[in-house]
C-alpha cells in the first residue's frame, strides 16, 4: 500500500493532480476540498490511498489525515464506492460531513449527487459512533482560538435562523455557503443576513 506520495506538482485540476517524483508522473484523484488546500505549492505531500480493481489502479490523495479517514470510513459502507466517497467529499467539508453524520442529518448526506435516501441513512448509520470518537479527540487536540470564535459566530448565526424559523438543516447549510464565499473574516450579522438571502 502506497501511504503517501512526496514530489513536484506537475499539474493541478480540481478534479486530480499529477506528482512528478523521480521521473515518474503519478495521477491522483483528489476532492475539492484537497485542491484548495494544496494552492499552487510546488513541492506538494499527499495522504494517499490505493484501490485496486481487475482493470484498473487508482490512486486517492488527502491533503489531511481527516479528510483520508472519512473518506475510509465511507467507502467500508456497501453502496459506497471510492468515487462516491470524493464525490461527498468534495460536496461537504470534513467538518459538515462529521456534523451532518453525528447530527443524524440524511438531507444533508441525501444532497449530494449519486447519493440515494438508503445509502444516506446507511452513512449515518453506520460511522455515527465512529465520527463521533474520532471528532472529540479531534476537538480536544487540534481545536485553535481561532476556530472556536468562528465556530462562536456560526452557532449563534445558526440560533438566529432558527429562531426566525428556518429548519436547522437548511440554516446550516445556507451558514456554510457564505462561510465558504467571504472566508471566516465576516461579523455575525453579514453572516446572519447573507443567510437569510440566500434561502
């Protein structure tokens, strides 16, 4: 099993990279999230995984040790193949993935294209107490000041959309998508107000 791969980027789309190490040009299938952590780095490392089919080898690469171990645990799940797996990842951040799982939210999963009710529901079902492990130890280590400010503001924005009377997913995912657009350099009230125009 290849763990990771170490060299110069070649070439960068959203959907896959080529790491130029030693000669060799490798192609490795990577989500969005992925491609817009590596930047235009020219030296690049990525968490690799390799699946190996009768007609095919193909490589995925995780800029984050998170991200490669959902994708893990997505693709243990029947019904979940490893492009399903960088198809949700490349929909919904680690961080909406692991809230919508441990908040039971299958909307949220059921969104993402080629993702049916069933196997939703079989997502949740399956990783909820895994997530929910993996994501308090990930908390209690790696969680900044920063982070826990923006998350501050995300809560309370998402208090106020619901208080105004917006299901909870939709709030989250309306909270998500600004969040995404104006980075996290945005006060509470832009946020709440960007959300509520975006419905």
């Amino acid at each position: 099993m290849i763990a990771y791969l170490k060299g110069r980027l070649v070439f960068k789309d959203p959907t896959y990279v080529i790491i130029d190490i030693n000669g060799v040009g490798y192609l490795v299938k990577i989500s969005l999230q992925t491609y817009s952590k590596i930047k235009d780095e020219e030296q690049v490392m990525l968490l690799t995984f390799l699946h190996i089919k009768e007609d095919a080898h193909t490589i995925y690469g995780f800029k984050e040790e998170a991200e490669k171990k959902l994708f893990l645990n997505l693709i243990s799940i029947s019904g979940v193949g490893p492009n399903t797996g960088l198809m949700i990842l490349s929909s919904l951040s680690s961080e909406e993935l692991e809230s919508a799982i441990i908040q039971e939210d299958f909307k949220t999963i059921q969104n993402v294209k080629g993702v049916g009710a069933k196997t939703a529901q079989r997502i949740v079902l399956e990783l909820k107490d895994k997530v929910k492990k993996d994501s308090i130890l990930d908390l209690s280590t790696s969680q900044t000041g920063f982070m826990t400010q923006n998350n501050k503001i995300k809560e309370e924005a998402l208090q106020a959309l619901i208080t105004l009377g917006f299901p909870k997913a939709t709030a989250e995912k309306n909270i998500a998508t600004i969040l995404k657009k104006t980075g996290s350099e945005i006060s509470l009230e832009d946020l709440i107000k960007a959300s509520l125009k975006s419905t």
